[in-house]
C-alpha cells in the first residue's frame, strides 16, 4: 500500500495562513484523484478539496476562494495552501485517494489550529 505523509499545520490566528503539504510512496499517487480531508473534534472526516491527475481542483464551499490545492507528480506531494483562515477550519487534515481508498490507509494527518 502506498504510505501517506502530512506536514505543514500548526497554530495560527484567523486570518492566517498555512501550507499542508502530503507525501507519497509510489508511483501510483500520481495518476489518482487525490484529496485533502479535514475531521474536527466530534465530526465526521470531510472532503475538503481535490485535484485530478492532470490538476483540475475541486474544492468544498466552505473552503472555495480561501483554499488552493495543487500537486507535483514529480514528487508524489500534494499541496493545500490556505488562506484567510477561520477558527472553524481547525482540525486534523490528513490526504488520501478519493476514490482509491484500497490504495492506502489513513496517515497521522496534521493539526491545524486557527485562534480567534
């Protein structure tokens, strides 16, 4: 299986700023739908925003014009820059196929904690 691995959260202010970045093993990643997941404290895992293979986006409405989500097949890493960040954005992000979940199982995700 391939293994998944996020980096980049942290404590920041609302209206901050953070880059999430997810690394892979193997080739594979590269040529799948991948996402970006958030799961708040007593709420279920939430598609946050996607990107195809060949980098169409696809984003949540909350997170829409805040969020951008870009990968480099080259490095097997995907990307999640975020912007003008509100406190109910905090949570665990982890990265992962959308629609491959066979492919891997579920990191250790990083923390994002946004202050008012």
């Amino acid at each position: 299986q391939v293994q998944l691995v996020e980096s980049g959260g942290g404590l920041v202010q609302a209206g901050g700023s953070l880059r999430l970045s997810c690394a892979a093993s193997g080739s594979i990643f590269s040529t799948k739908v991948i996402g970006w997941y958030r799961q708040s404290a007593g709420k279920q895992r939430f598609l946050v925003a996607s990107i195809t293979a060949v980098g169409r986006p696809n984003y949540a409405d909350s997170v829409k014009d805040r969020f951008t989500i870009s990968r480099d097949n080259a490095k097997n890493t995907v990307y999640l820059e975020m912007n003008s960040l509100r406190p109910e954005d905090t949570g665990v992000y982890y990265c992962n196929f959308v629609y491959r979940r066979d492919l891997a199982v579920w990191g250790q995700g990083t923390l994002v904690t946004v202050s008012s």
